[in-house]
C-alpha cells in the first residue's frame, strides 16, 4: 500500500449512469488501484441507492423488520434460518483473499464517505427519516451480508422435497393407491430432461452424464415413501406458522419488499455468419423483477485491471452483466437442484433429540427475537405487531451445517436442508466479478472454473459465441427417489462437482446462435426436484422463433436484434400450444365466432398488444379456456393443491405460489407442461378423462358462458378486456408505477461486437434517491423524474448508449468530476481525513 493514492475521474451521463476511471500508470500499486475503484464504486451506488443498500443489507441479516416492519417477519424469519450469524459473516470476510477484503473495504469507505456528505448537505433519503430509522455506517461485512442473501438464495435451486411429498400423499387420497399416484405423479415432476424439450446445446454436440431419473416404484425404499405421508401436516420449525403464513417453509423465495426479485432472464447470442457486420452481436435480459429503483445497479468501472460498463448489484461491488471492449456477456438462472430436503426421526421425549445413523444426537439451537418497526408497519398500511421468537435449530453432520425447517409433531419427524454451496458465497461472487478483468473466451472460461453457483453464461467476442452451464451438483444416492425427502440414514453425497466441471459449454454451435430463457441445458441432464421444470414446452421456443424469423430476413443488424427482444416479449410463449386444440374443441360445439376469435389472435401471433386500451378477444377467450381447463384436469386429483393461474403479474408476490413478476403466468410453462402432454395423451395418468376432446369442449363451452356473462354479449368480438399490467414494487409505501404487460428483462442491452455499438435500457431510472421535499409528491404519484427518466424509453422499446471505450464514454457523458480518494476506513476514518483535508486548504 503507498501514502498516495491513484486520482479518480467521474463521468455522467444524462441517465445518471457514471464511469469511474482510475489512473493506473505506473507508481501505484495494484492494490491501491483496486481500493480506489472499490472506493468510487460505493461512493456513486451510495449517491443513487442509499438507502436501499441499507434495506438490502438488513434483509441479508435477517433483521430487515425492525426497519421496514411486520411485512419483512417471513423473510427474517428465513434468512435467520438458512443463512449466516453476523459474527459467521464477519468471519466470512477476514479470511477471505486480500482481492476481497481490499475491494469490500474500499466499497465501504466510499459509501461512507457519501454519507458524511448526505448528512453535512442534510440530503439523507427520505425513506430514513419517514421510518425513523438512522443509517448505520457501512461496513464490508454489510457487503458480505448482501451477497450471502442475494447469491445464497437465489444462486441455488431446488429444496422443494417437502411440498413434492405432500402433492404425493394428495394423490395417493384421490387416486387407487401408491402406485397410481407414483406413476400420475411423474407426469408432474420427472426428474430428466425430456428429449423433447429446448436445450441451448443440441444433442449432436453434446451427450450428458450424471443425470437423474424417477426410479421404478417398486426399487424405492419403503422408508422413503412411507415419510412422504409425514408431510401432510407440517408446521414451521421453531415459529409460529402465523408467521409465514401458510407458505411452505422449504421453498427459496423472496418476501416481503423484495418479493418477486430471483435471477430468471433470457439472452441470445448469434455468430458472425448471420449479421450484417459479419462479426457477432448479443443481447442480454437478466429478469430479477421490476423495483422501483432496481436491485441493481449501471456503472462503468476502468481501473485495477477493469475495463467494463454493466450492471452490479446494489450493496455490492462490481460488476456482473456486461461488456468489455473485448467481449460482452449476460447471465441466466441455471436451475440446478443444489439443496436436499433430509428427513430425521426426532426422539419422542425431547425433539431437540435426532436419531442419525442408529445413534440420538442433539441439535444446535439458538433463540432470537425479531422486533417488527412499528413507523414500518405505518408507512406500509399494516398493523404493528409485537416481538416474535424464533428458535433456530441446525443439524450438524459430515461436515455441513444443516438448518431444520420443519416438522410433524404427531409423526416425531424434523426435516432439514442440506445446501452444496454454503459458505461459498463470498469467493463465488468475487470470481463472477472478476469476469471483467479477462481478455479472451478461454481466460473467461477458466475463471468460471469452480463457479460453484447455478447460472448460464452467454457470451460473444468479436470472432465467436459461447455458452457455459455452471453450478454444484451432488451425485446423489441413486436408490433414492430425489423428489422426495430422503430419510437421514440413506441420504448421502458421493461426490460434489463444481463450475464448468459439469462439462457443459459449447462454442459456435452450428445452428449459429444461442437461445436461452432458463431452459435445460441438454437432454437428459437433471431437470431437478421443481414440478413442471424443463418438460415438453418452454418459452424458450418463442425465442427461438422469433430469433428464426429475423434470421430468414437476412442478416441481422442490432436494430434487427432489438426487434427480436420486442417480439419475444410481447407474445405469449405458450398459446401456441393449447390454442388449436382450443379453436378445434369450439368448431365442434358450434362456436363458431369465438374460434375465430381464437384464430385471429393465433394469425397475429399471439400478440398482447392492446388497441384502445384492450387486449384482442383471443387473450380474454385464451385465459378463460385455460383456467377451466385447470379445475377440469387437476382439481379432483389435487384438490386445494391445484396451482392457481395468475395471469395478471403481481406486485406482492404468494411465496407459496411460486408466482411470477413479469408476464405471470402468460409468461412461462410451468403450469402447463401437464396439461399439453395429457392433450397428447403422453402421459401416465388420464388428467383429461378417456377423452381429451370432450374434456376441452366442455371447459371452451363454460369459458363461452363465463365470458358472454362477464362482458354482457355473446357477441365474442367485443370480449376485449382491459390490458395487463406488469407494475414496479418499491421499498417505501409509495406505489411504483405500471406499464403494459412485457415479458423482458428488468435491464436490456444490446451489444454489435465489431462497431462497439451498444444499447441499455434501466427501467424507470438509475437513480433512487428521494429528498425529503420530493417524499409527498412522490406518495401523491409524481415522483421526481430522475426517478423514472427510462420507463418511457422501455414502453417504447427504445435505448440509451452503452458505451465502454473511453472516447465514446466521454462523448456521452454531461458532468466530469473528480474524487479524491481517502484511504482510512470506517466512517470516523473518512470524517477525520476529511476534515484535514479541508484545514489543510484553509
């Protein structure tokens, strides 16, 4: 470390995007470098994010609802559970690499000194004092708290062993048996990959090992089923179940102010062949909900190495989606299973007591209080409520730390989650962030070696595409059946395989392109333990067309790569399937007028454009036939176990529900995998009776009844109704703004890799600061328009410049600045040099 640290430069643009160059000729070590970029980076995010860094950092520790109230009593509740005491994460954090701690470091005493500056302007966010709440001083385990949450939940997949037990048991009331409801239950959840289903990498370039499959039901322990009934009547471990509401405690969800937020996302990368400027072209959708501000953040970082503009996430240093002069990249969820469900047998006298491997063992356990802010509960419209204790238990065994989620008093069962990634989450993320620092496919590659989180990465440079499929996945005991509860005396790993060991990338596929919208990566990899994951039909295929049609045009110029993102997020990616079954079912009932309704929206593509406001009549006819449809296959199987079509994308998002924030259920398979491979009469159980066709009759000639009541007509041409909405959640109690039904990513770029043209787009606006004076208006719903200088461009499906090479970077921006970096930590340190600074120039 030297006395002197490198200058830094900040230039903005009029979208409030700022790019931090710090001096890296010769005379400062890299170290100092690096602090200096970190230092920047806290220091603008800090300008533009305030105080949602600190409401993320407090969702991270598990204490957020003594800021924001009772609304956050689930997420504390989880988050105390599954990830890390403060003194785990402190831990975390010294024995991590000097890379990390100096970037971490850096980051907090930027963000500090913003602080200071907030609070000597009197310019502190609105949102502290409506709450009451007074910031905290950052600190790089904050840092560390953001990333364990944000990574560590969302960076893994799988773990809904439980409730796959209970929709078994269901089955196993309503049909002749365990073996029936086995058999019915695999047209549900079926563990491969189907060879009909989309894979980025097509079978001729890739064959798979290490998959799973659905054992016969004969070779499946006794004991294993047997604890499926078990999960009928679960409770919450060391809570009451008031508290999370009736959501299954297994599942891995936001809640609360973040709900909604995951990493979905789409992306395509195409190769020299098939655009006009014979190099490739990418873009990217990274969908992690709509929040007003994001959750992440647009910056450009040129310094300590770094040469590259993306985004980062808030709380955090760095940038994760991006380009570089050299390449772009964007990054999808990968979906692999990484969290087993185990189940124990609890002694029937003390159910801290578990038996594991023949012998009784006691839990860890720890009590804690959560204290709910009652100006939280206010702002929010709640009602304040008291303290809530919470015990936490952990099974420590073979190494893992293994949190107990629930159980069944009665039965004496506990179960607990076993995670492939924990602890991992500090290096993970700074091996992501460290993609900015390569130069070529190979050195990205190789930094993704032991990536151990789940995610696809699509990249280009300017002479080849590529793909790589990352995550940790373990080879697990294969006389078990991994959908269910595996009981603690068989539950083992053999072995753990991490990063591109999992051997799955391709470079320059022959088709020309690389599709990805959370699809499997190829046949017969494991589709994992979520119901109607990676089946028969995808979304992805709606890309695929779209990017097909535009191909067939000529080639591609970036203007034609913007049309594809239009196309492929405005249409409904699974009408398609359903919808000629549909016309055929109403042709036969003498419906005439409304298949043509059906057929006309089908000729348009399947299109949620609106006219006036309303949507075509196809859209009203579509989400009726299909919701009939729901109750007719599913409802005497399942019962109140029957997933719930939401069509319209909720704000506040059902935990138990598994509901989506972009397009809700227009926008993805899930729900209707089932029912398109039963309409094919592919399946083990007859959903749709011995007749599939007179089933769809009959839910076409209700949904004809239904619709002609709702619009007071028969005639089907005025069955227009009012278009979605897709709407932003926002931290505060103000509400976020709404714009027409999308199904794209929460940010949009587009990248020509030889011109250097670039695109973004960050809706409603980069900036997230809210003044006091500008707190009323903003409640009222007019908020500042720095707060939404993006949303109309987005509407519009317009950009602004992405730029990342210094010239274009400097002809973009409106205001150069220069920081002076402080190098004292803490932020007495960074107030104490400040002052000096400024006596010395008095």
């Amino acid at each position: 470390m030297s006395d002197a640290m490198p200058p830094v430069e900040l230039l903005t643009d009029a979208y409030n995007v700022t790019h931090v160059y710090v001096d890296d000729t010769e005379g400062y070590v890299d170290e100092d470098e690096l602090y200096a970029l970190s230092y920047a980076n806290g220091y603008v995010q800090a300008r533009d994010r305030l105080f949602e860094m600190d409401a993320l950092r407090h969702i991270g520790y598990g204490d957020s609802a003594s800021v924001l109230g009772p609304m956050q009593l689930q997420s504390d509740v989880q988050v105390r559970r599954d990830l890390y005491t403060r003194e785990e994460l402190t831990a975390q954090y010294e024995t991590a690499s000097t890379t990390v701690q100096v970037s971490l470091q850096g980051f907090a005493d930027g963000v500090n000194r913003q602080l200071i500056e907030r609070l000597v302007d009197r310019d502190l966010p609105a949102e502290f004092i409506a709450l009451g709440h007074s910031p905290e001083p950052w600190s790089p385990t904050d840092s560390v708290a953001v990333i364990a949450y944000m990574i560590g939940y969302f960076g893994v997949d799988g773990g809904t062993e439980l409730k796959n037990a209970e929709t078994f048991a269901q089955l196993i009331d309503s049909l002749d048996g365990e073996r029936a409801a086995y058999e019915a239950y695999e047209d549900l959840n079926w563990l491969s990959v189907p060879e009909n289903h989309y894979t980025t990498i097509d079978d001729a370039e890739l064959t798979v090992a290490g998959g799973e499959s659905v054992p016969n039901y004969d070779t499946v322990p006794d004991e294993q089923i047997a604890l499926t009934h078990a999960a009928t009547d679960t409770t919450p471990w060391g809570v009451d179940s008031d508290v999370l509401d009736g959501a299954t405690p297994s599942v891995r969800r936001a809640i609360g102010a973040l709900s909604g937020f995951r990493w979905g996302s789409n992306a395509l990368a195409v190769d020299g062949d098939h655009t006009e400027t014979d190099t490739p072209m990418l873009f990217g959708g990274p969908q992690m909900g709509y929040f007003e501000p994001p959750v992440i953040h647009e910056i450009g970082l040129h310094g300590a190495g770094f040469d590259v503009s993306g985004v980062g996430v808030v709380g955090t240093p760095g940038v994760v989606i991006g380009r570089t002069p050299e390449f772009a990249w964007s990054v999808t969820s990968g979906y692999d299973d990484q969290v087993d469900t185990i189940a124990v047998e609890l002694h029937p006298e003390d159910r801290h007591r578990y038996r594991w491997n023949g012998e009784w063992r006691r839990m860890e356990t720890e009590t804690v209080v959560h204290r709910p802010s009652v100006l939280g509960a206010l702002g929010n419209g709640d009602r304040p409520q008291g303290a809530v204790e919470q015990e936490i238990a952990r099974i420590e065994e073979r190494g893992d730390s293994m949190p107990v989620i629930a159980w069944n008093p009665d039965e004496r069962i506990a179960w607990c989650q076993r995670t492939t990634t924990r602890g991992d989450e500090l290096a993970g993320v700074f091996q992501w962030a460290e993609l900015g620092r390569q130069d070529s496919f190979e050195e990205f590659e190789t930094q993704l070696a032991e990536f151990p989180f789940t995610f696809n990465f699509i990249y280009a440079d300017e002479e080849e595409i590529a793909y790589v499929h990352t995550g940790s996945v373990p080879d697990r005991n294969d006389a078990l059946d991994h959908r269910f509860p595996a009981p603690g005396s068989t539950h083992r790993w053999e072995s753990i395989t991490t990063g591109t060991g999992l051997t799955m990338s391709v470079r320059d596929p022959e088709q020309g392109y690389i599709a990805q919208w959370n699809n499997a990566p190829v046949a017969g990899w494991r589709a994992g333990d979520v119901a109607g994951r990676w089946g028969s039909i995808h979304r992805v295929e709606l890309l695929d067309r779209v990017t097909q049609d535009a191909i067939d045009d000529g080639p591609l110029s970036i203007d034609d790569l913007a049309g594809i993102v239009r196309n492929a997020a405005t249409r409904s990616p699974i009408a398609n399937a359903t919808t000629p079954a549909f016309i055929d079912a109403a042709r036969e009932a003498g419906l005439d007028a409304l298949s043509d309704e059906l057929e006309q929206w089908a000729n348009e593509a399947y299109t949620w454009h609106t006219e006036n406001g309303r949507h075509h009549p196809g859209v009203a006819i579509w989400e009726t036939v299909r919701r009939e449809l729901q109750e007719l296959a599913f409802e005497k199987e399942l019962g109140d176990l029957v997933p719930p079509l939401q069509f319209n994308p909720p704000t506040d998002i059902d935990l138990d529900k598994n509901e989506d924030p972009h397009a809700g259920d227009h926008g993805r398979a899930l729900r209707d995998v089932t029912l398109i491979d039963a309409l094919a009469e592919r399946t083990n159980h007859e959903w749709l009776g011995e007749t599939p066709t007179d089933t769809v009759r009959t839910a076409v000639e209700r949904a004809r009844n239904s619709l002609a009541d709702r619009f007071g007509t028969d005639d089907p041409t005025a069955w227009r109704m009012d278009g979605r909405t897709t709407g932003f959640k926002t931290i505060s109690a103000a509400d976020g703004p709404e714009i027409g039904l999308v199904n794209r990513g929460s940010w949009n770029f587009l990248v020509s890799l030889d011109t250097g043209a670039g695109r973004s787009i960050l809706p409603p606006g980069n900036s997230g600061h809210l003044s006091v004076g500008e707190l009323i208006g903003t409640v009222r719903g007019s908020p500042p328009d720095r707060l939404t200088d993006q949303l109309e461009l987005y509407e519009r499906f317009e950009y602004k410049p992405f730029p990342v090479e210094r010239a274009a970077v400097a002809d973009n921006a409106c205001h150069q600045d220069t920081l002076s970096v402080v190098r004292q930590s803490g932020i007495n340190g960074q107030a104490f040099a400040l002052l000096t600074r400024w006596l010395r120039r008095q």
